[in-house]
C-alpha cells in the first residue's frame, strides 16, 4: 500500500434512513417479544392466582393491553457508541410506574410488581373513560 493509500480515509457512506428503518424493526420485534412474555405471564399469574380477569369487549372478544415501562431518545450517533452494559434512563419513567394503553390511547397507570416469580401490574388510576 502506497503512503498516498493509507493516509486516504475510506469512503462511508451511510444510508441514515435504512438504518432508522432497521432499528425501528429491531425496537418493533423487541416489543412483540416482551408483550407475548407479558402476555404469557398474566395467564400463568391468572391461572395460578385465579384473581386476574381477562378484559373482553362488548362483542366478548379479547382486548390488547400494552404497558409501557418508559421511553428515551437518542441520535443514531449516541446509539451507535451504546455497548453491552451500558445504561439508557427513561425520560418518562419514575419508580417502577408504568402506563396501560390500549388502542392507542392511555387507559391507567400503575406500579411494576413481581407475584409469584412473574411480572404483573397493580393499576392505580384510571386515565378518561375507560369504555371509550
């Protein structure tokens, strides 16, 4: 290699879109991933339990629930220097608080709790009404 050849940066290009598009599929996947384990665990804490009462709506039909335990946000950049281990604060979570949405609306809030081994919610407030 010529000195000419190695003082020359390569050349990189960077489709900032594609990569977007690649994390919000990455961050999509891993809300899946986490809403079935939730959703699995309510139905082991329900069976085991007994207390927990699926929600239906009027046609009987079973309602998605989501709980949100926070959010940031961050540059490609700050993202990209992220390394195992590294810790990312929710700018809108405080002591184990979380939010329950369903059908893109918030319904309530409550706090983050393990019974019996799982993860679970206690609701503590009903945001609005709750039918609509």
């Amino acid at each position: 290699m010529s000195p000419k050849e190695r003082r020359q940066a390569p050349s990189l290009a960077v489709d900032f879109q594609a990569v977007e598009s690649q994390i919000d599929e990455i961050c999509r996947q891993a809300d899946e991933r986490l809403r079935r384990l939730l959703e699995d665990d309510a139905s082991s804490i329900g069976a085991s339990r007994g207390s927990v009462q699926k929600q239906t709506n009027a046609s009987g039909s079973l309602v998605p629930f989501e709980i949100r335990l926070g959010s940031t946000r961050l540059t490609l950049d700050e993202f990209r220097r992220k390394e195992i281990g590294d810790i990312m604060p929710l700018i809108d979570s405080e002591k184990g608080r979380v939010q329950i949405w369903s059908g893109n609306k918030m319904r309530a809030s409550g706090v983050l709790l393990v019974v019996d081994g799982k993860l679970a919610v206690r609701v503590e407030e009903l945001v609005g009404d709750i039918n609509a």
